[in-house]
C-alpha cells in the first residue's frame, strides 16, 4: 500500500505530514483481524480512504460506492481528522503506469 498526501511515521506508529515534493510513501503494513467494536481501544484516528489506483474514481455500484473504492482505514493520528481530509490524504493499492 502507498500512502497519498502524508507519510507513516514508522516510529511512532501514526500519520505524519509528508516530506516536502514528496507525493507517495509506502503505507503501514497492516493485519486485518476482525473483532467485536467495543474491544477497539479508542485512540484518536482518520478513517483513511482505501482506492485500487491513484484516480480515486470509478463507476458507482448499486451499494452507491465507487468501483474503485476498497474500504475504510482507520490509522492513527496526533490530529484532528478534518487536518487529512483537506490535504486529500488516501491508501493507495497499485501506482499507474
């Protein structure tokens, strides 16, 4: 996975501000274990949109999603949410070209 608009701060284990003319950096690796929500500590996060390509675009399904659309990634974060969803901060799966 390719990070969009941040970086991962491997460190610290959380989003960090991009470096500067830098557009992509690889993503977190991540383990998708399902449990029961009331289990999830709650830390403060973004839910990171996940797309199969950098267009952020595709055709909608009868679910009113994007076919390009995966899921919801919630990463954590030291600010507020609004802070990622103005700089258009998303999970990429593949770069083109």
């Amino acid at each position: 996975m390719f990070l969009e608009g941040a970086k991962w701060d491997f460190k610290h284990r959380q989003l960090d501000d991009s470096d500067p003319k830098v557009l992509f950096t690889e993503g977190p690796v991540v383990w998708l274990k399902p449990v029961r929500t009331v289990t999830i500590p709650h830390v403060s996060n973004y839910d990171c949109p996940m797309y199969r390509t950098t267009e952020r675009r595709g055709v909608l399904t009868t679910t009113g999603k994007s076919s390009n659309f995966v899921m919801n990634m919630r990463l954590p974060t030291d600010r507020p949410s609004n802070y990622w969803v103005l700089r258009g901060v998303a999970l990429l799966l593949q770069m083109d070209g």
